[in-house]
C-alpha cells in the first residue's frame, strides 16, 4: 500500500491467526507519526510475537490470541 511516497507491505493473516494484520515500512527514513496514514496501529518493532519465525512455529490457544491483540 503506498502512502505519502512510502511503500507499505500489508500482511493479512488467516488461520489460527484470522483477523491479525501487519503493516511493514523499511525504510532508513525516520519517519514521524504525522507522517503515518491514519490506519496504523501500534508499533510492533523489536516485538518478537510478531516475528515470522515465532508466529510459524507457535499454536495459539485463546490466551496467546488475546495476548497479541494487547
């Protein structure tokens, strides 16, 4: 999704997962909040539950689901 010159990767998950949506900027820019569009939720850098590795590798009871929710 491209916002104000800026490419956004959206992943939108299913499964287990359903309902669970990232939105991923690399970029080297430093990037303030007003520049964010307004659809972006919480910063999730430095996270690890929402490493690729972690979210492939783990079976999420109910608790787990709320815990990522957070």
């Amino acid at each position: 999704v491209s916002h104000a010159g800026y490419l956004y990767e959206v992943d939108v998950f299913g499964g287990e997962l359903a309902g669970l949506i990232i939105a991923e900027l690399e970029t080297p820019d430093i990037v303030t909040d007003a520049q964010l569009p307004d659809w972006i939720g919480r910063e999730l850098t430095g996270d690890q539950r929402y490493s690729n590795a972690v979210m492939a590798l783990s079976t999420f009871t109910d608790a787990s689901k709320r815990a990522l929710a957070g």
